[in-house]
C-alpha cells in the first residue's frame, strides 16, 4: 500500500509541475509563448507605445499635445505601412529612453539617437535613419573666441553645458576636455540658459537642434558659433548616426521595421519627412551600417 502511495504522490507533483510550466513567461518582453511576439501584439492591438526625447526638431511635443519631430514622423510611417496606425508618443529625458524602453514602457523609442557601441550593449537600433553634424552656441559677441570643441579643451577655465548622457560628453573628453569644465542638463532649454546666463561658456549639440534652440532663445544674449569647426577623433569625423531603438529580444520586430524603413528611403519619401523639419539630402544615410556602428 506505502509503495502504491508513493507512486500516487510523485504523480500528482508531476502534474502540478506541469501546469506550472504553461503559465510561465516565454516570449519577448516577458510575453508567454502563446501571446506571441511584440509584432503580433501590435499588429493585434493596433498601436504602439513610443518613447521620445524632448530635442527639437528631432522630437518633441506640440503645444496641442501631440508628438512630433522627424524621428517620431519616420516611425509613424514605417509602422503605418506595416499595419499599425496608432503610435502613442511619450517625451521623457533622454537619458531615461533606454531604461524605460527596457522596463517595458515603450515598445521602441526614437529620438536621432546616435548609434553608439555603449548603447548597442543595451538595446537593438534599427537601421540608420538620419546622420547628423555637431553644432556649438556661446554668449552673444562670442567673447572667448571658440569656433571648435578643441577651444574648449585648450582653455581649463571654461565651462560648457552639455545633455545628460548625451555623445557630447565622450566628444568632448576624447578632444581633452576635463571633467570639471563639464556640466550637464536634463533639457536643451536649460543648457541654453546656462550660457544665457553667463554659468558657462557655450553648450553643444547637434547642429539642427542648437539651430532650433537659439532660434527660440533670446538671442541679445546668445548665438550660433560661426564658424563651426566639427570634430574629428583619430582622424575621423564624429557624424551621428541616428536610428529606432528596440529591445534586444525583439528582432521580429526589429526586422520587420527595417523592411519598411528600407522601402521609405528608397522611395525618397523620407526626404519628405526630412524637409518637415529642416533637414536635407546631406542627412540621408550613406554607406555607414548599424553593424559597422555597433562593432567601433
């Protein structure tokens, strides 16, 4: 009778067993196995959850609550092609994009985020979108003389502002830069008022952000840097790649994004969405890869 209990016992632990197995998570983003990929709830739900960084013209929201700039607008088009017509744009902090893309408050972001090794770590980038320059903006008149980030390393004793977890400030360091001429902000309106205000010396961007930026700053107090010389590391220049982020086990997605991306370039109606915003055929990728960018 003992051994018969026995068998009755393991029996039933092997069936708990099992039913606890078809409830455990398995898919992408913490999905099971039967809900299917991230693509197929999208493509179920009919919209997508965005993660946008408030950085004029690449993204940013309107005074009627909408999110807009190129990035987001290139997103909203690849997804419209590929069946979903809802994109649910969010700004956040830039720094926080990644994270809160991580934790599953976005399904992707896209912000003209340069394609970096350290980044690749973390997250998959899409296929390159848009490349971009560098830009500067100091105190009206340009009192100190700086025309290049090589200025600011020459000279301890400025300052510059720069976006908190931004390219900049490895451009920076790598040009020499010390750590303590470094100050950083959570918003590009807050880097423009530091020069504004006289705490530093300039604060650098990208070019068509620091554009849009003095554009709407009070410019008897700030300016453009011209010229602008762009930085080169090792003898290369330091041109931004941008492109939609996704997480890493994603790749569906990921790759079905990058089918329709390619059709967008192709077709040049990217360009359309370029001239929205200020942007030209100088920011149409070249020959430059997400591989070659994550593998530097």
């Amino acid at each position: 009778m003992k051994k018969w209990l026995v068998i009755a016992v393991v029996g039933l632990l092997v069936i708990l067993s099992a039913c606890g197995n078809s409830s455990g998570s398995g898919g992408s983003g913490g999905e099971s196995k039967a809900d299917g990929s991230t693509l197929d709830r999208l493509k179920k739900e009919g919209k997508v959850k965005l993660g946008v960084a408030n950085e004029k013209p690449y993204g940013y929201k309107t005074s009627d609550g909408d999110v807009t700039g190129v990035a987001p607008e290139i997103t909203k088009a690849v997804f419209k092609e590929m069946g979903i017509d809802t994109v649910e744009g969010e700004v956040t902090e830039f720094g926080s994009l990644i994270p809160a893309l991580q934790a599953g408050r976005f399904d992707v972001i896209t912000a003209g985020m340069d394609i970096r090794p350290e980044r690749c770590a973390e997250a998959a980038f899409g296929d390159v979108e848009i490349r971009y320059g560098e830009g500067m903006a100091v105190q009206k008149g340009n009192p100190k003389n700086l025309h290049s980030y090589e200025d600011i390393a020459k000279n301890p004793d400025l300052k510059v502002s720069i976006m908190a977890g931004a390219n900049q400030h490895e451009f920076l360091k790598e040009l020499g830069v010390k750590d303590s001429q470094i100050e950083t902000a959570d918003s590009i309106s807050s880097n423009i008022a530091a020069v504004s205000s006289g705490r530093v010396d300039a604060t650098v961007m990208t070019e068509a952000t620091l554009r849009e930026a003095v554009e709407s700053a009070d410019q008897s107090k700030v300016e453009e840097a011209k010229p602008f010389t762009q930085p080169e590391i090792g003898g290369e220049s330091v041109m931004s790649y941008g492109a939609a982020v996704f997480r890493k086990e994603d790749n569906e997605l990921r790759e079905a994004y990058n089918a329709e991306l390619k059709k967008l370039i192709d077709s040049g109606k990217i360009l359309e969405i370029y001239k929205e915003f200020g942007f030209g055929e100088d920011n149409l990728p070249d020959d430059v890869t997400t591989a070659d960018r994550c593998g530097q």
